[in-house]
C-alpha cells in the first residue's frame, strides 16, 4: 500500500500529458519502415483513464507494442548477410516501440493497481453501510448495537468521501508547505494548495541559511519562489502574509510590491520579520510604504508584526480599528507616530515593543480598553502613561527600575507583572515604588541586583495587598543582602507561594549551630517555598530557617542545589548545599510538611575533602 501514491503520481503525470497533447491537437510521428505502408505511431491519447478497465486495455496495447518491435527485428533481419547490421531506419523504429511499449506497460500496471484499490476501499465502504443499514432495520430497539454501528461506521468515511467545500476548507487551514506535499496524493489534489488563504515564507526554510558568499543567489532564489505562489493566489482572498527574511536592500523593490499585493488581498494578518544578524552595524532598514495605509486596508488589519522597519504614518491616518495584535520589534519610528497608532487601536488586546529606538515618553491619550498583554523591553523610555483597565500581563525590562509614577498604568485586573533592570537599585526604592505600581498584581516576578544594605528590615507602608506567587532572582553573593530578602516576604501578608533562584558562586559553609534569630513575622497563607542554587551560604540558611519558623501553614519545601542560571555548576558546592540543608531544617519541620531536597545522581559523587565532609 505504501506504493500506491507513488503509482497514482506516475499515473497522473502522463495522463496530464495526454490531456496537454490533446489540447494542442491529434499528433503523430510516423516512420516507414521496413514494412510498406507501416507506420509507428509514437505516442496516442486516445487510450483511456486510469482504473482497471482503463488499466488493461493499456497493459495490452503496450504488449501489443513490444509485439511490434520483435516483428521488426525479424523483418529487418531477413534477406541481410551476417556482417551486415539493421539499418538506421529500423533501428530507430525498434526503439521507438520498445520505449512506448515498455511506457504503456508501466503506466497500465499503475492504473490497474490504484484502480483496484479505489474500487477495494468504495466495495469495503458500500457493503459496511449495508450492513449497518440492514441490521438497523432489524434491531432498532437496541441502543448500544445502535452505538456500536456508529461508532464502526467512523473508520468507514475517507477524506474523498467529503464533500468538495469542506476539503477545501481543510486545505485553506494547512500550511503552504503541508498543502503542497498533500497535494500529490491525488490527482484531484493537485492544484488544491492554490486554495490555501495563508501563506508564510521562510527564507531559512525554503532556501536554507545565508551566508555573504551565497547570499545574493539565494535571495533571489527566494523571491522568484514567493512571486511564483503569489501570481497564483491573484484575484484571492489572502488571509495570512507572513515573510521572514534578514533584510538587504535588494529586496527592498519586492518588499513593497508583497506588502502592495497585502494590500489588495483583504490581507488581516500582516508580518515582516526582517531582522538580520549583524543589525547592529546596519544602518539600511526597511522603509514600509506608507501609502497603502489608507482606510480600506488598515481597516482590515488584525494582527500586524513588524521588525527591522522604518515606519512613517500618513498625513490622513485614520487608526486600525479591528487591530487586535501588534508585535513591534526594532522599530524606527517617531514618539508622535508611534502614540497616533496606538491611540487608534481601539480594540488592541496584546502590545509588544521590543528593542524600539525610543528615548523619550511614550503617553496614549485613549484608553486601551481591550488591551491584556503588555511588553516593553529595551525602549529606554522615560515615562509611560496609558489605561488598561483590563491588562492582565505587564512585562518591563529595561536597564533601570524606574520611579513612580514614571510608570503609570490604570489596571485593575492586573494579575501577572515580570520585572528585570540590568543595573543595580536598593532594597527600600524597590520596596517603595513596586508595590505601588503594582498594589494588586498576584503573580511577580523580579530580576534586580538588590544591594546597599537598608539598617534593618523595611518596614513599609506600601504592600501587595493581593500578591499570593513571588518569584525573586538574586546574583549578589554579600551575605546581608541575602538575608534582607526576607523584607518582600513582610511586604506581601498574603503570601502564597515563594520562589528564589540564587545565582552565586560558592559562599562560607553555614553553622547550623549559630544561626541568628531574625524578628519574627508571620507568613500565615505561605504554603510552598522552593529555592535553587542553595550553596549552603550562612545567609541562605538564615533565610530558610526564618521562612521555614513563620510560616504554620507550610506545604511543602523544596530545596534544589544545583544553579538554575548559570550552566557552572560545583558537584561539591552541590552535595554542600544538600547536607546543610537538611540539617538546618532538622527539628523544624512540621508533621504535615513535605521537604525535597533534590541530589545529583550518587554514581556522579566524587570525594569531599575531609574539611567539607560533615
């Protein structure tokens, strides 16, 4: 069975032929040979389709063929001396019927195959309905038969056996290069990819990587490829563009003509992934013309994603009033312009501004009702000003935790925030500003080199009055820094989950037996707490046992050595941080609480020196 799509494809590509030559007209090719008045029809069209009638009667005239071909080799030889050969002529007519006959007999065997199993799978699927018609006439009364012919009946019903509409709406939901494999499954299959409403390009895909030698050959290589798909889906509704190529300025010309034809295909989905890998130095970007953003087509777009673009509106921008989704990546465009297009996205539900050449503030004077998903990263804005009442997700990452209100976003369903700054800030502006940006956010997650050590634990007004996930990232090896975590831990009273990844290296081995005693505070909704990179560090374990004592509601612990942000890692560091562990929270776990402290495999042990081994 494996070889029936194989034969089918054989079978359709001389069968298209006949069909060609049959357009063109009824030609032969004829040969007078070394019969008077004989002619060797080369190729006729005149045979039938494929199927098992259509089948043999081509495996006969094939045979029928090579017949021919032998009685040639007889008559030529007749009347010849033995030094002497067939002439020309002859030879030239034997070959002709050898190639056709042999082609006649190869392609009759494939249509005779694949005609026999499509009458096998239609024989099978009558005589199943049959039988399901025929005994549910006769046990009407039994639901379960009911159900089982039903359920048998399922396996029955082949693709072919749907109507044409709904292949076709199958087709239009696959990939174009799903679409194009499947479409050498049938013969009616063929041209059925054409269909397909969304189209992606991939230059890495269909033209493999690029490199400067063979960049210019493969650029164009991809844009002969996507002008060919394109001149097909003409006249069509295009629902996807999708093209994602690092950009030069020789595809600049084909660029605005793909984003013209966008333009006139109803397009809703627009993306232009143009980043190259060396943009850093590049100082050529893509302009996008400006002039297909009139009304008709911006009124369409639902989804836009644009990097490695210049970006300019019209004079007589009008907004994208059905815009849903805006992906900017390395985005050249002014302060002015970038907020015109966010004030007339009325309906936009996720925003991402990545790596945009923005120095400056950045204030929507609309509200963005609709909005749910926030990410600013790398912008180096100054001040953002918008309102969300429904934004859901808020990603910031930038250089600098920022003051309040240089951020002022009006959320009151904020639920998740991800916060990360490169540069260093204090434990108290951090304990200031966030809970005040972020008074009702549940889950928080934040990355920051906290240093310079506060007196003693803050004790501030400002709370996460609703936070119950935090998630703290932390790389300052200082020891009071360490311990001074425990001042978000007062900061949010209800508190659910904790989460800290250390990233240090090493640390002084803890004294179990001389660890201080932190101001208690309790932690009354804290039920799991999970810590990685645990060295085994003094503070690490003054910051375990204090979390550990003040929280009776506790679920679970779990403890992991091994550093989740780095890729070095010590085993010796590792089996330290277990052992110690283990020992600090000996005597001080509750009954009801469950302790996993996760260890590296024993058969990768190596030996602890005698000082480290307690």
């Amino acid at each position: 069975m494996a070889m029936v799509p194989r034969m089918l494809a054989v079978s359709a590509v001389v069968h298209e032929t006949e069909a060609d030559m049959r357009r063109r007209g009824r030609y032969r090719y004829r040969y007078e040979g070394a019969l008077a008045g004989d002619r060797v029809i080369v190729y006729s069209y005149d045979l039938p389709g494929p199927g098992i009638a259509g089948g043999l009667l081509r495996l006969g005239y094939g045979v029928g063929r090579l017949g021919d071909a032998l009685r040639r080799i007889r008559y030529a030889r007749q009347g010849l001396r033995e030094d002497e050969s067939i002439p020309l002529g002859d030879k030239v007519g034997i070959a002709v019927d050898v190639v056709v006959g042999t082609t006649h007999v190869v392609v009759g065997a494939c249509d005779f195959v694949v005609g026999a199993c499509d009458f096998t799978q239609y024989a099978r699927g009558a005589l199943a309905r049959f039988r399901g018609k025929s005994s549910s006439r006769g046990k009407r009364s039994d639901p379960c038969l009911r159900k089982r012919i039903c359920e048998k009946r399922k396996y029955d019903v082949q693709f072919e056996d749907l109507p044409e509409e709904a292949q076709c709406i199958i087709f239009s939901k696959l990939e174009l290069k799903e679409a194009v494999r499947s479409s050498v499954l049938s013969s009616k299959w063929t041209n059925m990819w054409v269909i397909g409403s969304k189209l992606r390009f991939d230059c890495t895909k269909l033209c493999g990587k690029f490199s400067s030698e063979n960049y210019h050959t493969r650029a164009l290589n991809f844009v002969e490829k996507v002008n060919r798909v394109l001149r097909l889906q003409r006249g069509k509704v295009v629902e996807t563009l999708e093209i994602k190529v690092e950009f030069y300025m020789i595809l600049a010309f084909h660029l605005d003509r793909w984003v013209r034809f966008a333009a006139t295909s109803r397009t809703t989905n627009l993306s232009l992934d143009l980043v190259p890998k060396s943009y850093g130095t590049y100082s050529d970007w893509y302009v996008f013309p400006s002039e297909v953003l009139d009304g008709e087509f911006t009124s369409r777009l639902q989804q836009i994603q644009l990097s490695f673009v210049s970006f300019k509106l019209p004079s007589q921008f009008s907004g994208f009033p059905k815009l849903k989704r805006l992906d900017l990546n390395l985005l050249r465009v002014t302060r002015m312009d970038l907020q015109d297009m966010l004030s007339g996205c009325s309906k936009l539900e996720w925003l991402s501004i990545v790596n945009c050449d923005l120095e400056d503030e950045l204030i929507v004077d609309r509200p963005l009702s609709h909005l749910q998903y926030l990410r600013i990263a790398c912008c180096k804005m100054t001040k953002i000003e918008l309102h969300a009442t429904k934004l859901k997700t808020f990603i910031y990452h930038a250089t600098q935790l920022p003051d309040f209100p240089t951020i002022t976003i009006q959320a009151q369903e904020l639920k998740d925030a991800d916060i990360a700054v490169t540069d260093s800030t204090t434990f108290e502006h951090a304990l200031t500003v966030l809970p005040k940006m972020f008074a009702r956010v549940q889950n928080l997650s934040l990355r920051a080199y906290l240093r310079e050590k506060p007196a003693a634990f803050l004790e501030n007004s400002s709370k996460f009055s609703q936070l119950k996930h935090l998630v703290l990232y932390h790389s300052d090896k200082e020891s009071d820094n360490i311990l001074y975590l425990a001042s978000f831990l007062r900061a949010a009273p209800l508190l659910e989950e904790l989460e800290i990844h250390f990233n240090i290296k090493g640390g002084s081995s803890a004294d179990t037996w001389h660890l201080r005693n932190l101001p208690k505070c309790p932690y009354k909704h804290l039920r799991s707490i999970c810590i990685t990179g645990f060295k085994g560090d003094h503070a690490q374990a003054e910051l375990l046992v204090h979390a550990v004592d003040n929280a009776p509601a506790l679920e679970v612990v779990t403890i992991d050595p091994a550093n989740k942000l780095s890729i070095y890692s010590s085993q010796v560091d590792e089996r330290l941080g277990a052992s110690i562990a283990r020992r600090c929270l000996e005597g001080k776990i509750l009954p009801k609480t469950k302790l996993h402290i996760v260890e590296i495999n024993r058969d990768e042990w190596v030996v602890i020196p005698p000082a480290l081994n307690f």
